[in-house]
C-alpha cells in the first residue's frame, strides 16, 4: 500500500507538472514567470505548514494559468474574427458591394470566468500595486510650450470669454448648436473649463487619466495629428486677422503665426499615420503642442476641427445629413470609419450588432461603457441620455447662450 500511495503522488505531480508546462506555453511571459517562480520548491528550513500550502498553491497556480491560457486561445480567436470582418466590410464598400448581417461578429466578447490567481504563501499577505504611469498634465503642457517653442499661450480672462471665441469658430466652421453643445456635454461633463482634463473634471487635485483636453477631449495625439493636417489653415486664418490690425497691434499675433509654423513643421516631421503622432505627442514637443488648445486664439480652431474632420469624412463618404450629436459623437469615440460604420447600420440590425464590431480589442477592455451598453443600439441611446442630462449643467448653458 505504501508503494502504491507513492506511485499515485508520483503521477499526481507529473500529472501537475505537465499541466502547467502546457499552461506555460500558452500564458503571458508575466504569468510565465510566475509559474517558474511557484514551481520553486521550499527552502530546507520551510515549516511543514508552508510546504504543503506550497503543494496546493501550485496545484491553483496551475488550474489558474490553464484556464488563463484556455481564455487566451478563445478571446485571441474572437478579436482575430472582429479584424478580419472589418477588413471585409471595408472590401465590400470598395467595390460598392452591399455589407449584410454576416459580415458582423454577433456575439460578445468572451468573458473569463475561470479560477482567480491564487495567493503564494511564501510571500508578504500585501504586495504594494506597482505606481501607476505618470501623465502630463496642464502644468507639464505650458512648461514644455515654453522650453521646447520659446511659446506661452494667450489664456482667456474669463472662461465665457474661451465659450464666446469657440462658439464662434465652431459655427462658423458649420457646425449645429446642438452638435457643439451636447458633445461638450458629454466630453466635458457639461460643466468642464476650457482647460478641463481627463480625470480632473471633478476634482483638480486628482490624478490625470489621459492627455485628453479642452471641450471634446483631444489627447495630445490628436492636437499633433491635427497641427500637422489644418496647422497651415490655421496659420492662414490667424494671418488673415492680423493683416486687419494695425501695425502696433499684430505684432503678438506675427509671433504667434511663426511659432504654429514651427509647430506644424515639427508635426509634418513624420508620415501622416496616428502611430507615428503618436510618438511624436510623447515627446517634450509634442506636450508643447499640445497646449495650443489653452490659447485663445487657436484652440477654438484644435477643438473644432476635431469634430469637423469627422464631418467632412461622412460626406465624403456619402452621407449629406446632418449628423446627430450622438452620431457624431460614435466617430469621435470610435474612430471616424468605425463610428461611420456604427451609425449607417440599418435600424433594424443595431440591436443585434456588438458594439465590440467598432473598438479595437484595448479600446473596447478600456470602456465600460461600450461594454455594459453592449450593441450598437444602446450604446447610441446611452450615449443620447447621458447628453440630454449634461446639457442641463451651468458650463452647458453658458456655452449655448454664446452661439446665440
């Protein structure tokens, strides 16, 4: 019998021991690394009571990167087949070729429901989280404009006096009161400042969650990518201003036009591609850019074209009505393709279409509220809601009494 409960822990432990080595292949190299660490046996001097805690938590540890590296497989399959139809959607409208129901993924993402990670008791009860990522906040973006352009934003006096210079740019760019003030509302919180950041609309002294800034929430990407497409155009406007004053007056406004010149160089540096501005916005240069929507003068220009360059694209993708605030806003959330693609679903069909059709895999791990609005239907009407609430706010008001 003894030599019998022997050959049964022997194949219990090789048994165990080739289930996490599957798991291992399958697994994040963080989670590899874990196993490794987990398989170490305990020390000579370990009590009896750790040894065989150690013997259950690799016996979890494996059950857990198992079902880690089974979820994996499943959800790498899921988003493969989300690109995949959304790489034939785009065929299919290339050719005029007409896109069906099928040509969506109709299920919802896979949600992991396997094991939690399990605890090694060979270490501390509580393990410090790692600090999070410092972001740049408004501070960062003006100290960078002055060190990297020799620039400093011309800021408004008061906050009515930013909503009266945004108001006007924005309509007349051809943009709808109800457009302007219900994506303010609904990326500001609908009382936000001019300066308003992600993470801060409640509280300043909290932490930054993004760059994402000003009335509709360009992160510094999206300032450096629009510099470099409209800097030129915004050069010329603020030209064509400063040619109306008098010569002692438009000397402020001349330095100005060379420093956004300097800018849109700085910004036309790469190929026009969101992963190379990308980079660019990371860097000391970038932040400086960044805070050109602080500036009287040319962040009304930044914020409203944000929403223009998404109206210009449905039109010239076809569709001459005007867009809804909601809809529109599905493009400035999703991306302009992807939002288009969302909002000329066919009625019908909205209620049936995951919202995971229009984010890509991070994107959509990233908000909660696509996921708990989870089809393209309800996600819109959320969207519509939660615009019809923050419109009531003071900052809204004030915002449409300025387009009046």
């Amino acid at each position: 019998m003894v030599g019998e409960g022997r050959l049964r822990f022997g194949l219990i432990a090789r048994g165990l021991g080739f289930l996490l080595a599957a798991a291992m292949a399958l697994t994040p190299p963080a989670l590899r690394a874990q196993a490794a660490e987990g398989d170490k046996p305990p020390s000579a001097s370990a009590s009896p009571t750790l040894a065989a805690a150690m013997v259950q938590y690799r016996r979890a540890l494996a059950e857990y990167l198992a079902a880690q590296a089974s979820y994996a497989a499943v959800a790498e399959a899921y988003w493969s087949s989300i690109a995949a139809k959304r790489h034939s959607r785009a065929a299919k409208r290339a050719r005029s070729e007409p896109v069906s129901l099928d040509d969506y993924v109709l299920t919802q993402p896979p949600v992991y429901g396997g094991p939690p990670k399990p605890r090694d008791p060979s270490k501390p009860q509580v393990e410090a989280p790692p600090p999070a990522p410092y972001v740049p906040v408004v501070a960062d973006f003006l100290a960078a404009a002055e060190r990297e352009f020799k620039f400093v934003p011309l800021l408004p006096r008061s906050e009515s006096e930013f909503k009266r210079a945004y108001a006007k740019v924005a309509l007349a760019a051809g943009l709808t009161k109800e457009q302007i003030v219900r994506i303010y509302g609904f990326e500001a919180s609908g009382n936000g400042d001019y300066d308003v950041q992600a993470g801060l609309e409640y509280n300043k002294r909290a932490r930054a969650i993004t760059t994402a800034l000003g009335y509709n929430q360009l992160l510094a990407t999206n300032t450096v990518e629009i510099i470099a497409e409209s800097g030129n155009q915004f050069s010329k406007s603020l030209a064509a201003r400063a040619a109306a004053l008098p010569d002692g007056e438009r000397v402020p406004l001349d330095g100005k036009i060379a420093v956004l010149r300097k800018m849109t160089g700085f910004a036309r540096s790469v190929a026009d591609d969101w992963n190379q501005h990308q980079a660019l916005a990371k860097t000391a240069k970038g932040l400086g850019i960044h805070a050109m929507n602080l500036d009287l003068d040319v962040g009304p220009f930044l914020q409203t074209q944000k929403l223009m360059d998404s109206v210009v694209f449905a039109r010239r993708k076809g569709i001459a009505a005007t867009l809804s605030a909601a809809e529109l806003e599905m493009m400035n959330l999703t991306g302009d393709g992807n939002g288009l693609d969302m909002i000329t679903l066919p009625p019908v069909w909205r209620d049936k279409v995951p919202t995971a059709n229009f984010f890509q895999r991070s994107g959509y791990r990233d908000n909660p509220v696509a996921q708990r609005n989870n089809v393209a239907g309800k996600l819109i009407a959320a969207t519509d809601a939660r615009m019809d609430e923050e419109v009531k706010k003071p900052g809204a008001k004030e915002l449409a009494a300025a387009l009046r």
